[in-house]
C-alpha cells in the first residue's frame, strides 16, 4: 500500500469509499511483491498496479465489488486459473490478492498510520485475511514499537500476532502469516497479512574477504539491505558479493561519514568491520564508534582487539565510546567457517536488538519471546 497510501488518504479524509487490491502473497515468477497495491475510486479511477497489467481489470471490477457489499475478498490468480487467458498471470506466476474497502468506518485507524509514515515512526497494518469466522475477516490492527491499537477479534490472537508483526517491522518486512483459528502458532485456519511501512535496515560490511560473502548473505536472509565496502577494486567486485545490494569501492571511514552526513545512517544499522587491517578500520571505527548505530562489530582475535583500543586511545576514542564495540565479534558458538562465524555475528547482532542473553533456551524458563 505504500504506493497509494497518500491517494487512498486523501479520498479517505473526503469520506470517499475505496476498493484496496493488495498483493498478500506469491509464487513463483509472480510480477509484484507483497504489499503492492491498487486502489479503485468511486469516480472509477485507479491509481497503483499489483501485476504490471495482467490482473488489473479483473481486480477493477472485483474492487467495485467489494465496495458494493462492503465484503472483502481473498482471490489467487495465476496460469491454473480456469478464465486463465482472460485473467491469469502471463508470466505464469501466481498471486493472491487480498480486496477490502476502505472508509473511515472500516479503517478509522488510517489517519495515524499516515502520520507516522510521514514522520518516519516504523509501523505496520495488520489484517485478518483467512479465518473460518466471516466476523474477523476484514479486522485491522496497527502495530507500532512501543504500543497497538485496534484489535484482531481475540486477545490470543493479539498476542500472538503483535510479536510476530514487531519482529517483521524490525527488518521492514511485509509478509502473509499463519495461524491456528484462535491464534496458535503451530495451527492452520487463520492468515494475516502485515504491511511494514518501514524501510528495511542496513547492513554495512567493511572488508572484503571471504567471511564478507557469508555475512552478505546471512544479512540478506534476515532482511538487511546489505552494502560490502573495500578500497581495493580489485576484491571489491559485484561478482565476489552476489547477495549483496550493493558493492562499493572506497574507503572504508570516507564511505561511511559520507552516508551518514546524507541521513542513510540510522539506529538500527549494523556495521561488521571485517578488515583485519589498522588502517582501514582503526579510522572507520572513529567515525562508527561516534554515531547512533545499533550494531557495530570488528573482527580479530583478542590480541588484535587490544591492539586497536590502544590506537583509538591514542587518536581520543572514550571509554564510553569503546564500550559500543562488539569485539572480538560474535556470540561464542565454536564457529570455524566463513558460514559458522556468519551464524555467530548474526546471533549476536538479534541477541542485543531483543535483549536476549545468547543462553540455550532448554536451560531457560518462561516466555521465549521476551
């Protein structure tokens, strides 16, 4: 819905009703990823696209539907569809798309949800999509960090729903999950659908190196957006990182006060400085240890990290200041690999952003998630 979010709320505020198509899932070479968007006004105009053109006047009409009747619809289209020719995919993927009205009856929540969207507060719209009971089709509830409002129909559904929304506005994801009908984890009858309006978070990977490629990739598979920085072009290349999103070629300190001066540093980044090498990170750690980063982590071993805190003693660094730094890097797992020592950062980069301790959890008591 991000596409659309300023038309529908301007229609919205006129008191207009508007059919919403939003794609909740796919599959396959599906041409539009969950949370695109179309809406259809009740002048007839369509503003947004949920598949580059192959199922847009198939949802034009069920949208005005929807509106009609006020029921929202789950609908698949893809190449098994029976009118396939009429509506399917051409691409032969499938999608499921999800049709609601949206007025200030059915949504009275949408004005906040814009505001925080517009002052940048992370904050996800969550809709019940699938369940056996037509009454909680349709409900909404918006999850913020610190507070929800609205509900889904049952408190244990709540519960369960709101830990998995923040977990996926953390990472500025949007996604179809599913439960048991009255909100059990392990069941099946119930789909919601979150919408994050939340750019994903940032990982900067400082060093290119083998272990470097197994940090992109965890990275990526836990929904950062993930940049590899090097000086040397000579490693520094698009075809050694091919899960990263971005390959850059500069130095490491420069790069980095640079991004941060242009306002694409923030909170929840992370920084694994992976160098190895006092001239590269010693000056990239002055500048990362004096922003308001979530992470940063410098790899080496412990006679490494004595080393560097004495250089960043000696160019001023606080104490304060070094305590922010993670190093040696990781959680203690034993790891050994590229891969292994991946799995170790990654855990502990969740550990600090949740409060966990890093304990075995059969060793543990109470709620898992905290």
């Amino acid at each position: 819905m991000h596409d659309v979010l300023d038309e529908l709320y301007k229609r919205w505020s006129n008191g207009e009703a508007t059919g919403l198509g939003t794609v909740v899932s796919t599959f396959s070479s599906a041409p539009r990823a969950p949370g695109a968007a179309m809406l259809v006004g009740e002048d007839g105009e369509v503003v947004g696209s949920v598949s580059g053109g192959c199922v847009e006047g198939a949802v034009y009409e069920l949208a005005k539907e929807v509106v009609a009747d006020q029921r929202p619809v789950l609908q698949r289209y893809g190449v098994s569809d029976d009118d396939a020719f009429a509506v399917g995919l051409t691409c032969g993927g499938i999608i499921d798309i999800y049709v609601e009205r949206v007025d200030k009856q059915t949504m009275p929540e949408l004005g906040e949800v814009v505001d925080s969207v517009h002052r940048g507060q992370p904050v996800a719209v969550v809709t019940v999509i699938e369940h056996d009971d037509p009454a909680l089709v349709g409900r909404h509830m918006i999850v913020w960090t610190d507070r929800t409002e609205g509900t889904l129909g049952r408190a244990r559904i709540d519960d369960a729903v709101v830990d998995d929304a923040r977990g996926l506005l953390a990472t500025g994801r949007t996604a179809t999950l599913h439960y048991g009908l009255d909100g059990e984890r392990r069941g099946e009858g119930m789909a919601v659908f979150v919408n994050s309006f939340e750019p994903p978070p940032r990982m900067l990977v400082f060093g290119a190196i083998d272990f470097a490629a197994a940090m992109a990739k965890m990275g990526s598979y836990l929904g950062f957006q993930v940049t590899v920085c090097d000086a040397r072009p000579v490693f520094a290349t698009a075809s050694r990182f091919p899960d990263a999103d971005e390959v850059v070629v500069d130095w490491p300190h420069r790069y980095l006060k640079a991004e941060a001066a242009a306002g694409r540093i923030d909170r929840r980044t992370v920084v694994a400085v992976l160098t190895h090498d006092p001239k590269f990170d010693v000056p990239l750690l002055e500048v990362a240890l004096r922003l308001d980063i979530g992470y940063i982590g410098a790899m080496g071993s412990r006679r490494t990290h004595e080393d560097r805190l004495d250089r960043l003693r000696e160019i001023g660094m606080t104490e304060e200041e070094l305590s922010r730094l993670a190093s040696p890097i990781g959680l203690d797992l034993g790891a050994r690999t590229p891969e292994e020592t991946a799995v170790s950062i990654a855990a502990e980069i969740i550990a600090l952003r949740w409060g966990g301790g890093g304990r075995r959890l059969a060793e543990l008591s109470g709620r898992i998630h905290g």
